[in-house]
C-alpha cells in the first residue's frame, strides 16, 4: 500500500504539471501567520512575509558564509566610541515607504522612525518580546518603559535618555555597558522603523496592516490562508551582492552583482498545514520549493539520501544544509509538579528515546544535540556531553527517586504541541508512548501554532517541545531563553538562577574568545543540573527547489531572501 501510495503521488504531480507563471514565486507556510506587527512577530512563519515588507539597519549578507552584515537602511556601519557605549547611525536618504492610508505620499524614512519602533519594543501597550534586545542596556530604557506605560501620549511626549535624534538622517544609542550584540540586534525586524503618522492612525496596532519600506507591499492578507505581495516600485534600497563565498561562485549565484532588486513582480505565501498537500503543490508547481519532512522522504529520497530519478527527472534541485534550529524538550519551571522535581524532569530526560525521535521524524537527517548551543556558534564544542540519555531503569529509579514509584501517585500530565497537522500529533503520540512505558500518563494536546505561542507567552504550558532558531550567531541568543529578565518573552520556561543570571550579565559584555567560552561552560554546567530542558536535536534541512528558479541560496536566518530570486525564462 506504501508504494502504491507513492506511485500514485508521483503520477498525479506528472499528470497535473503545470507551466511557471514567469512572475510569481510561490512557496507554502506550515502555520497560520500570527501577525504582520514587526514588533510582535517572533516566529518563522510570520518572519516570512515581515522580513519582505519591513526592512532594518542591517542584513546579513546573502551569499557569504560564516554570517557577516551589510548595510540596509543604513548608509553605512555604525560609529563607536571608544568605550563601546555610544553608537552613531545614519541611514540611506530617499528611501520611501510603501503608499498607506496613514502616510503623505512619497514619505520617507527618518531617524526618528527607527527611533519609535525601539521604544515600541518597550511600550507596554505593544506587549513586545523584542524588548529583551534593549532591557537595561541603554541609558533611561528601563525607566522610561516603567513612566509610560501604556500611555500613547506619554510614548511621543517622552524621549528615551539614552536614544537622541540628531538630524533626520542620524541617531545615537548610548549604552550603560558594552553590548556587543547590538549591531544584530539591528538585523532583526523588531527594530524595522515604523512611522510616528502611522502608530498614531493605527493606534499601534500593525497585527493586519503593514507600513514598510521593503522589496515587497501586501496586496491580499488572509493569515490563514493565503498571503500575496507585489514587488514595489519605488524600492531602492539594496541591490543584488557584489561579494560571495566559493560556494556562491562554484554555484553561479554571482552573475547579477549588483543588478537592481527585486526580480521577481509577486510572492505568493500560502498557508498548507499536511505534508502531503504540501508534496503535491510542489510537484504540481503550485509552491517552487518545499523543506522536506518525514512524509516526504520516501517520496523524494533513496536510502543514500539522494533525489530519487523519478524526481530528478522533473528537474528538481535539493539545498541540504545544516541549520541554527534546534529542539528539546521544555519544562514550566513553575509548575507545581515538573517545577519542584528535578527527579521527575530527570526520569522524563532517561525515558524518552531521542535517537529514535529523530530516525521516525527526520529519517536519522538530524543531528542528535550534544549540547544546550548549537553547532555553527563561536564555542560550542563537539566533545561537549549531556547528563542523560535513554536507560529505562534509571528512569524508573529517578521516578521512584521523585516520589513516584511505577508512577503511582502521579496525576496525568499535559504535553502541547505546536500544531494541529498529523505530523504534529503524531510527534506528541510518541513522547506519550514512550512515558507510558515507565507508568507515566500524559495528554497530548493540540493548538493551532498561535494558540501555542499565546499559552507559551502566558506561561499556560507544562511541558511540550521547545524550538528555537537563532535571531544572529552568537551564545547570548541562546541564553537568553533562560534569563530571569526574559520571563513574560523569550524565557518561556520561567526558569530563574541568580548564579545563572550573574554569568550573563558578565557574558553579555564579553567578546568572542576564552574567557566568553569560559562563561558558556560554566552556564551549560547549571542548566544541565537544573535541567529545565532536556535537549534533543539540531535540525539539518533538506530543501527541493525547481530549477527554474535562479539565486537560490538557502539559510535559516536570512528571511527576506525571495528579493533575491529570478525565475528563468522557459
């Protein structure tokens, strides 16, 4: 019946295969879009349609590898002090934001714009998780956060001390102690300028409606369905990359240097939950590329892991590239039940079978996590070990350890999952099967992917799978999840260790180099003990693309990459 079903998979594609439309690019997204708010979207699906309408100081550079940042908005990088405590930016002159209701005609961006949107990060009318960026690292910010409020007057009535305007074109950061994260903080579309017009029309409220500056303008928006943008117009502010590394010259992705962007008229993001439908978009040419999942293994690969004939024969293209995505197992920290019991999480950390997680859902592609950091980060280190791996017995000891012996006692425990496809259930089945082999009873629950960010943000979870993909490559973005200060937006697991806390305050000021490295250890060593996660695997991608589409080039923390794809003429 299995290969019945693939024949028959593949036959409809072949049936059903439709010639290009030469002027949109579709691709799908797994989830409904939570929001187009620059300030509140802090998810990859969302990422996807912000990252093509909004733009930053800053991008990373498209076809270079490690990750280095170029200009965006801005007309050059930063001046800085001596100390490291201020920074002076100047940004682009003409560039112009996309037509709105709320904007003159033509309006172009100031540096009071990108000015706004920091302090709506802190604005507690904008319920933002950008605002662990920022948090008591520039001059005033805490404080003024703390007098505004939820006060949209006393938003543009106050300034913020540590943030001063100098002319339209020029605004300076001065910090209360070096932070060298800023300038990626600066790639991420939490600091995209938003004009004051606009948050005062809307009533800062851009959940539906967008105002950006980027390669491409919302023309339809269905967030759960379906999302169309239009190439705009008026768009000037990047072109096409002059540099690469040898992987973008053996790959031929250097012959538009310096050509205008974007290429492409339309971008279609539609929205298809179920891996099959996904399958089938794609080799009907509906979607132009997929990231393959379990379900799509047996269709696309042979057991070496290469493209099968039947799908090369189609002229399909694969990307396999490792990521900075990662996955483990979350425990609330407050919970009365996980929260207070280190020998139950350590009984749940020995009781589910990682390597066979990863060999049933990404048909062994990932790569097993040795660490808390992930590969492709200054200081992690492939000799690093965790503390647990799968023994029964030791469960069931560190289960009875936990007052629970056979686990009689124990009430049923919740596991959420971050979706409401097949897949996603399938994944929750298999954490409860594998913990009703120690007794242990656990009710997997479904939520559409918004609904499981709401709960996660209001700390409604009592264990499910934790994910995260690095905003920018560095340490920090990974310990920030479990900071004290992050409880209410990135530390989802509102775990809370003063010794923890004082590391990263030290980490946070510190360069890459041994002594950072040093701090890094020595924070692993605490949450290992703790133990509010259990880690599984770093995700390795396998990307399929036509090969009508040209300046492909895949990464997992580049978003607004679709202004750099062209579609050959056929």
């Amino acid at each position: 019946m299995k290969y019945f079903l693939i024949l028959s998979l593949l036959v409809f594609a072949a049936c059903t295969k439709n010639k290009h439309k030469t002027d949109t690019v579709s691709i799908s997204l797994s989830q409904e879009i939570a929001t187009l708010d620059p300030a509140n979207c802090y998810d990859t699906v969302c990422w996807v349609p912000v990252a093509h309408v909004y733009e930053t100081l800053y991008e990373f550079e498209y076809l270079k590898r490690p990750y280095s940042l170029r200009p965006l908005l801005a007309e050059s990088m930063p001046s800085v002090s001596r100390d490291r405590l201020t920074y002076t930016f100047k940004i682009k002159k003409g560039i112009k934001y996309h037509d709105s209701e709320w904007l003159p005609k033509g309006r172009e961006v100031k540096a009071i714009d990108i000015v706004n949107q920091i302090k709506r990060l802190a604005f507690l009318g904008s319920s933002s998780q950008g605002w662990f960026l920022f948090e008591g690292k520039v001059k005033g910010f805490n404080e003024w956060r703390n007098a505004v409020g939820t006060d949209l007057n006393k938003f543009f009535a106050m300034d913020v001390p540590g943030i001063r305007v100098i002319d339209d074109q020029t605004f300076v950061i001065e910090l209360v102690r070096p932070y060298p994260q800023l300038l990626w903080a600066m790639t991420l579309n939490f600091t995209s300028p938003v004009p004051e017009e606009a948050i005062r029309a809307a009533k800062n409220d851009f959940s539906m409606k967008s105002v950006g500056t980027g390669p491409y303008t919302i023309v339809s928006y269905n967030p759960s369905q379906e999302v169309t943008l239009k190439k705009f117009a008026g768009y000037s502010t990047s072109v096409y990359p002059g540099e690469g590394d040898r992987y973008a010259h053996e790959h031929g992705l250097m012959k538009d240097a310096g050509a205008k962007l974007p290429f492409v008229e339309n971008i279609k993001l539609v929205v298809i939950k179920e891996s099959q439908t996904d399958w089938l978009n794609f080799m009907s040419k509906k979607i132009d590329m997929i990231n393959l999942v379990k379900d799509h293994y047996d269709l696309a690969l042979s057991p070496d892991g290469k493209l099968k004939p039947e799908v090369t024969k189609e002229n399909i293209q694969l990307q396999a590239s490792p990521t900075l995505i990662y996955w483990w197992i979350n425990f609330n920290m407050k919970d009365p039940l996980f929260g207070k019991n280190l020998n139950l999480r350590k009984a749940i950390a020995h009781g589910v079978n990682t390597e066979k997680y990863i060999e049933i859902f990404t048909r062994s592609v990932a790569q097993k996590a040795n660490s808390i950091y992930p590969p492709g980060i200054p200081g992690y280190s492939p000799s690093s070990e965790l503390p647990y791996m799968y023994d029964l017995e030791k469960a069931k000891k560190y289960l009875a350890d936990a007052g629970y012996p056979g686990a009689k006692g124990l009430p049923k425990v919740i596991y959420d999952v971050r979706g409401t496809d097949t897949r996603k259930r399938q994944m929750g089945e298999f954490v409860q099967q594998e913990l009703r082999n120690l007794g242990i009873e656990v009710e997997v629950r479904l939520n559409t992917f918004p609904t499981f960010l709401e709960k996660s943000r209001k700390g409604e979870l009592q264990f499910w799978q934790g994910g995260w993909v690095l905003d920018y490559p560095d340490a920090e973005n990974v310990l920030q999840l479990l900071a004290t200060s992050n409880i209410g937006a990135s530390n989802s697991s509102l775990y809370s260790n003063p010794e923890y806390d004082k590391l990263f305050e030290e980490l946070r000021l510190l360069d890459d180099g041994a002594q950072k490295f040093s701090v890094m250890s020595k924070m692993e060593k605490i949450v290992n003990a703790d133990l509010p996660w259990v880690m599984q695997y770093y995700s390795r991608n396998y990307i399929l693309y036509h090969d009508y589409l040209d300046n492909f080039r895949y990464s997992d923390i580049i978003y607004n990459n679709l202004k750099y794809l062209k579609i050959k003429k056929q």
